[in-house]
C-alpha cells in the first residue's frame, strides 16, 4: 500500500506537473484538450497501457475532445506517488498530441 502524500508532499509534486493539474479535495485533477476525437481516444488507449502496468486506474471522463481526469489512490484513501507518477506520464503522452 503506498503512503498518503503530505501537504508539503502534495505541494512539491505539484511543482512537476503541468498547469493541466490541481488538487481538489481529496483528488488529484486533470484536464486536457485535443484537436478531434481521434486524439482523445489514442491518449486515453498510450494511457490506458501505463495503468494497467501500475495496476492504477484513473477516473476519467471524455466527451469528444476533452478528458477530464481524477487520480486518487484508493486503497490507501489519498493522493500517493503512484498518482503523481500517472499524471507525470499523462503529461508526457499529452506533449504527442500538441
């Protein structure tokens, strides 16, 4: 089980991250705009890949082009690395499809 972040963990995370992110209660929250729904979905699929890997998996929301996303590390009732490790790598798959 991982360890629930700090607030000054939280805060030194955030610092990685791209203004993609905030953190509302208790979630870790993204949002992220694509050109048409083709690049929506090929995100979600490179994503989807990662998280199964993580054995982590987002709450997420795609309505054309626009993903909403909620990280939360259930098993642990919190934000953890692994949740800041998952928006990291969405951050980085993102840049493909600027």
């Amino acid at each position: 089980m991982s360890k629930v972040l700090s607030k000054d963990e939280l805060n030194k995370n955030m610092d990685l991250l791209s203004n993609s992110w905030s953190i509302e209660g208790l979630y870790l929250k993204g949002s992220y705009s694509f050109n048409n729904f083709d690049n929506a979905f090929s995100f979600m699929k490179e994503v989807a890949v990662k998280c199964e890997e993580m054995n982590h998996h987002p709450k997420w929301t795609n309505v054309y082009n626009k993903l909403d996303i909620e990280l939360y590390t259930h098993d642990s009732g919190g934000i953890t690395e692994k949740d800041f490790e998952l928006s990291c790598f969405m951050d980085t798959v993102f840049q493909k499809f600027k």
